[in-house]
C-alpha cells in the first residue's frame, strides 16, 4: 500500500529537495525580493515633495517634542492620519537616526510582511492538493506538500511584491503601504481562521487531512484578525474596519454563512480587542484637541473624501481600471481569466465546497470589495487600491496554479485553453506598448519648472532607451516561448523581465529626478539652518515644498502666490518689533512678482537648482520702500 501510495506522488510531481530545504530555500527567495524591491538602496534619494516629508516632520517633532498624541507639522497640527506611521518613523529614528532610511523602514517591512504571508497562505491553501493519508506524520505531510503548491505560493510571494504599484509605496515614507499590510494580514488571518475552523465532513475531499496542522488555532487566528484591525484603524483611520468588514460581511452572505460565521467569530470578543489596541489614542487626541480634531479627521478626511472631490483629487468610474492596469502590470493581463476561471456565478458549486476550497473566492470579494467601494468614492487616488494587489496576486497565482495542474495531470506539457493563450498574448503585447510608451516620454514629459533641464538629462542619459530595450527584450523572449510552445515558461520571463527593468532602469531615472528635484531643496535648507537667525522669518514663494522644513528644521511659511507672500510681509514688517531682514526662498519669476521697489536693496545668498535664495530687508516691504512709515 505504502509503495502505491509513493507511486501516486510521484505522479503528481512532489518536490524533489527535502521540505526543510525548500522551506529555506523559499524563504531566502523571499528575502531577496524584499531586498531587491523594497530596502535596496532604500535610504539613498532625499524625501519627496509633496506626502512624504509631511509624514517625516510630524514623526520628528514626536520625538523632538515628546507628544506622541499630536501629530504636529511646521508648528500647526496635523490630523491627515492617525498616528501609527508616525510612531513607527519615530521608533525607527531612535534605532537609526534621522533619516531617509528609517522615514521609509516602516513602509518596507510593511511590503515584506505581507508578501510573507501571501506566501505561506498559498502554500497552505494552494487548490487542488493530492489526498495525503492522514495517518502520516507532521514531518511527512509537509515532505508530501505538491511542487505546484511551492509553485504557486512563491509565484503569488513574488507577484504580491513585485508590482509598480506595490514598490512605488513599499519605497516611501507614507501610510499607504503600512494600511495595506495590516488590512492584507488581517484579511488572511481571518481567512486562516475560517478555513481551518470547520472540521472534515466528507471523505471525497481529503484536502485539509493532507495539509500539515496550523501552529495557531481558529480562535488564535480571529483574534490576530481583530489585532490588525485595529492596527489598519491606526494607521489610516475608519477604513481600517470599514472595508474588511464589507469585504467578509459580502463573502459570508454569498455562502450563506452569515449566523454561523457571526458565532464563529465572537464579535463582542473583537469589539473589545479593537477598542483596546486602537480606542485609546483616539480619546486622548479628542481630549488634547477637541471638535477640531473630530472636523477635520473625521469630517474632511474621511466623509468628504468619500462624498466630495478633495484637494482636486476627481476621476471618471473607469479611474481604478486604468490604475489597476498599470499599477499590477504585467500581472493585470491575467485577472479577467483568474476572476471568470472561479465561476463565481455559480453559488451552489461554492456552498458545497470545503473551506480550505474558498482562498480564491475570498480573494475575488477582497478585490473586488475594494474597487467598488472606492469607485463610488468621489474623492480619487491611485493608492487608494493598493490593498487590493495581494488579492489580485492571489487570484492569478491560483490560476497559474491550476492551469500547471492539468497540463501534468493531463499529460499535455504545452497545450493551454484558447483564453490562456489570449492572455498570454496580451500580456506580450503590453510590455511592446510599454515599451513604446517609454519612447515617447520626452514628447511628452510635462515641464516641471522645479527641475526645468530634467527633460534634456534624462534623454541624454539613455536610460529611456536602455528601459524600452529590456521591456522588448521580455516580449522578445516570450514571443519565442510562445512559438515553441513552452506557455509555463513565461511567469518567470515576466519576473525576469520587471526585475531587469526595475533595476537597470527604474532606480537610475529615480536618481536622476532626485538630483534635479529634490537635492536643490536639501542643499538650500542646510544653508537656511546654518545662517537663519532667531526669530528669523523664512517664507517660500513657489509650489509648497515640505522637505524644506524637515531638512532645515525650522518653521517654514508658504505662499505659492507671489502677491499672498507680499501682503504676508508688509504686514509683518508694519508690526514687527525686531529689524532682522527676512529670509525668502522661491522661483525668480516668482521672487520677481513680490514687485520689490529697489531689487538691489536685497541680497542673494545662494543659487541652487531653479530656486533663489535671498535676504531681504524688513524696510523693503513698507509703504514707501525706504523704511518710513506712510502717516497717512
């Protein structure tokens, strides 16, 4: 019996190096994505205008000033967020100083968890196993776990991560990333809980008798459930159990299982986890605040967004189509297959599915929770469905998954359905219209006036080029895995491929934008920090740059209209006691537009980039420009 059952392993292509070793192995190859694409070179461009050194500064001033209750930004509150981003940025501050490094640490480790956990879900819940004989052992359940699962969970770890949209916020200093690790690890540990929960009631379906045992039980797993609830409250605000809680409300009602999974999940018990994490801080922030906390948090940037257009921030209703395109490119292509491949019209083959059955329907209501609710949202931004991606990696790992299955069940190494074969060719296509795209991005590159030779630098650099190559290069390859009929193969030319990219020509252009953008700011506030003096005012004229105040360290006042900044500075001049001159930082078109009455009664300090730095006497801005007051 024994010897057939080894055979029938066989068969089914068991992995060939010990589980241990693949286990290691596997989470080496997960370590080195996370390397690769989210901590290499993580700390070595300057913070980015305009999100980023807002969250920064208010995690600086926590550790300056000791509130670790309210955020504060340029001296004013800032309630855009709550404040467990701030409070990791400030933990990290203290491990490695301030610094770009520790700002985006957190956002990182945040992308790393939670391609960690994608892993070892599909690893675990990877449809359909072989039936394994229960009476095995631990040791050999999970030396019998099938090549395909292994195949499947790294596929999903990689693609989770390795998306533009994933590395764009894994690599920044916002809470973007941070809510979507708490809610994605949320979402799977209730998941985790769900499906290992219901005992066996069949024997057709061995699935979970083959599986090795969870280290943590049901309830252990709905109370890490509960726990990064509230941390998702923390760090983005009411959307942290919003959202989870359509997504399961919406996937237990499809089943059917709503009283039971309401039992299952002891909600009072979950009440009282989340309001212990995640209450706490909300009271004290009321408390030290007051009604302007609750406005301007709960009112402006939580019901308006979600009713009104915020900051300009508008779209049309296929606004998170095109984002999820480009954004989860190349793995987009295959998320039309990998949704209609679940048949998830038909509710009864779902009902009459074990548990351990649902990780791909519990993905396609986690995704498509997400991109409905915030397609009816008025207010639009591209991150705003970043925590859709590890269901979108789901979906298409399990699809990849399956599709392997029967070709080695089937004994058809390279014959593929007529709709795989659509996909694959579009995801062929889409790299050559990246590619061109990529061609024609001097004709249409915008002209920032903060980094006016950029255009000219990043053409002759040949990085366009070198990117458009390497994207044509995949195509190439996988044009020829086409004709050959090796259609397996081309999951990893696409990783292949977005790594090549990344690093050869993503980072380099990345570096170049920092020199010409950002590092004029830098160079400017460490001149500010040296010659401001007490009591000194310093104003901006230009488009608002926040990093000035987080490099410089000094309270910053901004105008982006020339004629505002005037009337701010005759003013101060009217009234103030002290004759220190102000110190003025801008464009010149835009320092031109303070329309001084005597340019040479001001002195120019420093020149960097396309931004002046001058100082300027107080008797400038006074009526007469001479230092006397008007009497009348």
């Amino acid at each position: 019996m024994k010897l057939q059952m080894n055979r029938f392993w066989d068969t089914e292509s068991q992995i060939s190096v010990p589980p241990k070793l693949a286990l290691i192995l596997s989470i080496l190859g997960l370590l080195g994505i996370g390397w690769i694409a989210f901590l290499w070179k993580l700390g070595s461009v300057g913070l980015v205008d305009e999100t980023e050194p807002l969250f920064a500064e208010a995690a600086r001033q926590m550790v300056v000033t000791g509130d670790w209750i309210t955020p504060y930004f340029n001296q004013e509150t800032r309630f855009d967020k709550p404040p467990l981003i701030y409070w990791l940025m400030a933990i990290a501050y203290q491990i490695f100083g301030v610094n770009e490094w520790a700002v985006r640490l957190p956002s990182a480790l945040s992308a790393i968890a939670l391609m960690g956990i994608v892993f070892f879900t599909l690893l675990y819940f990877t449809v359909p196993h072989p039936a394994i004989p229960s009476e095995l052992k631990e040791s050999e359940r999970w030396q019998n776990i099938p090549r395909k699962a292994w195949f499947c969970a790294g596929l999903g770890g990689a693609i989770a991560a390795l998306n533009f949209q994933t590395i764009a916020w894994g690599r920044i200093g916002v809470s973007d990333m941070l809510l979507s690790a708490c809610m994605g690890i949320a979402l799977l540990a209730f998941f985790w809980g769900y499906a290992t929960s219901q005992p066996l009631q069949n024997t057709e379906n061995q699935f979970k008798n083959s599986l090795p045992s969870t280290v943590l039980t049901a309830d252990a797993w709905y109370v890490i459930f509960y726990s990064f609830i509230a941390l998702a409250i923390l760090a983005k605000g009411p959307v942290g159990i919003v959202l989870p809680g359509l997504i399961i409300g919406a996937f237990a009602i499809y089943l059917g299982q709503v009283k039971e999974l309401w039992r299952e999940i002891k909600p009072l018990r979950g009440i009282l986890i989340i309001t212990t994490i995640a209450l706490p801080w909300y009271i004290l922030v009321i408390l030290a605040n007051g009604q302007t906390y609750i406005d301007t948090f709960f009112g402006y940037h939580n019901f308006e967004r979600f009713t009104q257009v915020v900051n300009n921030h508008s779209g049309t209703w296929y606004f998170y189509f095109l984002v999820l395109l480009a954004g989860f490119s190349p793995w987009s292509i295959y998320l039309p297959i990998s949704i209609a491949r679940l048949r998830f019209w038909k509710c009864s083959r779902w009902r009459n599915q074990p548990r351990t059955n649902h990780l791909g329907l519990f993905a396609l209501f986690w995704l498509g929770g997400i991109f409905i609710f915030f397609t009816v949202a008025v207010t639009k931004l591209p991150s705003y469905i970043l925590p859709a991606l590890p269901a979108a990696a789901i979906l298409v790992s399990l699809f990849w998954s399956e599709e392997s299955f029967k070709l080695d069940r089937d004994r058809k190494p390279n014959r593929f359905s007529l709709f795989v074969g659509v996909s694959v060719i579009g995801n062929l296509i889409l790299f050559l219209l990246m590619a061109t795209a990529i061609l024609s991005v001097p004709q249409i590159i915008d002209q920032d006036p903060a980094m006016p030779e950029f255009p000219r630098i990043l053409t002759n650099s040949g990085l366009i080029e070198r990117g458009a190559l390497v994207l044509m290069t995949t195509a190439l390859v996988g044009v020829i895995l086409v004709l050959k009929r090796q259609w397996r193969w081309i999951m990893a030319v696409n990783l292949a491929g977005f790594v090549a990219f990344f690093m050869l020509a993503v980072m380099p252009v990345y570096f170049i934008f920092d020199s010409e953008r950002q590092l004029p700011i830098r160079q400017l506030a460490e001149i500010i920090e040296q010659v401001k003096q007490p009591e000194q005012e310093v104003v901006m004229v230009a488009f608002e740059k926040p990093s000035l105040v987080f490099y410089s360290h000094q309270r910053i006042k901004f105008f982006r209209r020339s004629n505002n900044a005037r009337e701010y500075l005759q003013q101060l001049s009217a009234k103030n006691s002290n004759r220190l001159p102000f110190l003025v930082l801008g464009y010149p078109d835009k320092i031109k537009g303070l329309e001084i009455p005597n340019p040479e009664a001001y002195q120019l300090i420093a020149k960097r980039g396309n931004y002046w730095l001058l100082e300027m006497p107080q008797q400038l801005f006074l009526p007469d420009g001479t230092g006397r007051k008007d009497e009348g």
